[in-house]
C-alpha cells in the first residue's frame, strides 16, 4: 500500500493546498488532510485526498479522527499548525523534528536565545510585554525594532526610533484582547542593518538543500510591510555559499530535522544574520515563485524527501520571476494609482478585485495595518531579465508608499536610521 502523508491544518492559501495535495499524488502517495469541520467546509476541495474533520485542533482529536490507520508521515504546511502536527508525530512515534523544536522556532525570543547560545546571532534582544514596553525601552539603545514574538506579514512589527513611538505601537493593539491571547508578548531587538532576503529550502534529517534565494521589498521603516520579492536573488552568485553554511549550522543548533524552511535573512558586512525562521515554504507567492525561475515545485521536492529521504539537486534557474501585491492602508478604501508598468512585458498575471474587503480588521488582539487586494507576477529572463523585474516591483512598491497618507495607520514623524528597502 502507498505511503500517506498526513497535513494537518489547513495553509492560508487554497492554492498550496492543492499543489501539496497533487505533489503527494504525484508521488504515489495518499495525501490525508484534517482540520476543523468549519475549516474544511469553507473550502474547495482539492479532488482525491481523504479529509478528517475534526471537532477541535488537538492531538487527541487528530488521533482519533485517524481511528486505526496509523500515517506514515505528519507534516503542517502553515505555522499555525506545525507545533500540533509535530505532536501528533510524536504520538505515533513517527521520526521527524520535535514539538520542543517546532515551539521554539514559532516563537521569536526563543528562537534567538537558542541562536544566541550557539553564538550564531549578534542581535540585542529582549523579551516584553505590551504593558512593560515603556520600561524596556527606557533600558535599551534605540532605535530598536519591536514585534510580537509570534505572529505575520509584519503585522504589529514597528521600527522604535525615540521611546514616543511606543504610542504608535500600541495603536495595532488592542491590549486586553492581545493580552487575552499571549499576542502581547513582545520581543525588541537591535536593529540589523544589511539587504534582507529570504530563503527557501528542505532539510532532510537534518541536513540542508538551498532551493532558491528571494530579494523581499518592503516599505522599510517604520513598518516594513512587505510589498513583494524578486527570485532568484541578486545577491545569490555572492552569498548562496554563505547562506546555506549559516543555515545549516542554525537548523543544526534548533536541531531541525525533516521539513520545508524558509528563512528570513539580513546580508551584511560579510555576515548573514536571521530575521526570522519558518519551518514551512514562504507565503506570498513564493512557492509559484520558485516555480516560475527555477521550474522548481517545491511540494514534490518536500515530499520526495519525505517519503525516499533523498534531497533534491540544487536547481539553475532559469528566468527571473516576481510578484508584488495591490494594497491599501486597512479601513481605506482601495485607491491605485497606475498599473502603467515600467516593463509590461515582464507581467505574466495580474489579479485583482478593487472591490474586495479585508475580512478581518484584527486577529487575537493585533489590529492589521494594511490588507492586499490582488498581485501582479512577473517574468523575465535575459541578462536584463533581474533588472525588468525589480522595476516592476519596485513600482507597485513606490505606488504603495505613496497612498494617501491621511488613510495611513499612526505613523508620527521620528528620525529613521536603517538601510531597509
Ligand atoms: N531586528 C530587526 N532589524 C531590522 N529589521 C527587522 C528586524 N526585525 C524585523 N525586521 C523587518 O521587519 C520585517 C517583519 O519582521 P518579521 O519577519 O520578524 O515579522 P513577520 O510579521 O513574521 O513577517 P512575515 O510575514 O515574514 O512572517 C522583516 O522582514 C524585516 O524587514
Ligand atoms: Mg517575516
């Protein structure tokens, strides 16, 4: 009988669903989802895979949802779930990375405390509260970046400039309601300077394959929302070897075994530094991305691994690809002001519904600052093909930055240092 491997959680998106549900069936493989009842009735289902709705996400629910049939792999492609998906490994005694490991690597300050232990991160860190904020940045050398430890798509994430912009902090909260859900625990860091970029990989029993690096454009300070990315890097032909001894030595030190990773990296002065660590595939498109330059689908990649532990040959790319997404400020409407790209040729899709609402304006406490209402992928190759590409991103970036600032979240003036994008 064919190997199943159980996802547990559904991901934010409908279309990785359906890539790692035919990646498994590509391979042979059964492809088993389960989550909420409600979860899996909101969606489109993807055609041959089993579902296991269940009343609640726990370990003891998981389990008995799959009753006699004992998975032979567990994996989660979101980090909402990939600590529950972990322990439900552990419960059938399956090999793969621990719930200790996959905790830790959800949660920013403990990520970097392990880092710092292994003398892998020269970042100041401190943990906090929303509440305490005021104290630990009376303590600290500003300017700092402050986040919740555990949370995305730069939400609630602020560049602390002078100890007055904790008050524009606090404005993406809603303190009881953060506090009610542990979203109020902060981490405050020094600034890293360098060009952030991320990277995509697998790690098979603990060893680590680069899949692609990605150049990350975003607004910079103070917000650092994230407007779109360019792959394969400009940076890789310099900093691909770097990249993937640091990665390693940091999925070493988490000891992290079996998984997709996507890394969020600062390349400075020589010196590669984490952001932040994943241990799923990027969002926004990068999945397609990683199609689209280097014919790479990264599904079959993680599942090859999976089910005949073997890593995949470091892929050439073949074009450069992009995406960059239509936005506004959350609670404005959607204003655009062109779509007159500088490289038309270089767009490969637009989608985008001007009409489209944020469905929630708050998740657990964190008010979102900004929403996305549609993308625009790009393609090009040619010894030029980088610099179309950027151009375009870089528009649909500029465009976002310029929107109308009366609409923007609490932004008060203070100086900005930092060398972000
Ligand atoms: N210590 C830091 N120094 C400089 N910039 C930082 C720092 N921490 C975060 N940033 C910037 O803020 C962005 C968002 O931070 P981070 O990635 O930790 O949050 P996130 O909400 O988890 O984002 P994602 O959606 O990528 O998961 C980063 O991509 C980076 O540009
Ligand atoms: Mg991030």
């Amino acid at each position: 009988m064919s190997a199943s491997i159980l996802i547990v959680g559904l991901p934010w998106s409908q279309d990785e669903l359906t890539l790692a549900v035919e990646a498994v069936r590509a391979l042979g493989g059964r492809p088993v989802v389960a989550d909420t009842e409600r979860a899996l009735g909101a969606i489109r289902r993807p055609e041959g895979c089993t579902y296991l709705p269940v009343a609640e996400l726990s370990v003891s629910a998981v389990l008995a949802a799959c009753g006699d049939t004992r998975p032979d792999h567990v994996v989660s492609i979101t980090e909402l779930t990939t600590v529950l998906a972990a322990r439900v490994r552990e419960a059938f005694a399956l090999p793969g990375t621990s719930a200790e490991t996959e905790a830790a690597v959800t949660d920013k300050f403990r990520t970097r405390s392990l880092l710092r232990a292994a003398g892998l991160t020269a970042v100041d860190c401190r943990e906090t509260s929303l509440r305490d904020l005021p104290a630990v940045l009376a303590s600290v050398d500003l300017p700092v970046v402050v986040k919740p430890v555990a949370f995305t798509g730069s939400h609630g994430v602020r560049h602390i400039a002078v100890p007055s912009d904790a008050d524009a902090l606090r404005d993406f909260y809603d303190a009881d309601a953060a506090a009610e859900s542990g979203r109020d625990r902060l981490i405050v860091e020094s600034v890293i300077p360098g060009d952030e970029i991320s990277a995509e990989a697998v790690c098979v029993n603990g060893e680590v394959r680069i899949l692609g690096l990605t150049d990350k454009f975003n607004t910079g300070v103070p917000h650092y929302y994230e407007v779109g990315h360019v792959m394969p890097s400009g940076h890789t032909a310099r900093w691909l070897d770097p990249v993937r001894a640091y990665l390693q030595d940091v999925v070493s030190a988490l000891k992290i075994r079996t998984s997709a990773l996507h890394a969020e990296l600062m390349l400075h002065d020589g010196r590669v530094e984490l952001v932040e660590l994943h241990t799923r595939f990027g969002g926004g498109s990068i999945v397609q991305l990683l199609a689209e330059a280097y014919g790479v689908r990264a599904y079959d990649v993680y599942f090859t691994a999976l089910l005949r532990g073997e890593l995949p040959d470091v892929p050439r790319a073949t074009g450069t690809a992009g995406v960059a997404f239509f936005g506004g400020w959350a609670g404005a409407p959607f204003r655009w002001h062109s779509y007159d790209f500088p490289c038309a040729d270089a767009v490969l899709a637009l989608s985008l519904d001007a009409r489209a609402q944020p469905k929630v304006r708050q998740h657990e406490g964190i008010r979102l600052g900004y929403w996305r209402t549609g993308r625009a992928v790009f393609r090009a190759s040619g010894a030029d093909g980088y610099a179309r590409v950027a151009a375009n991103v870089a528009f649909v970036r500029d465009q976002f930055q310029r929107l109308d600032p009366a609409a923007r979240p609490q932004d008060r003036p203070s100086h900005h240092e930092g060398t972000h994008r």
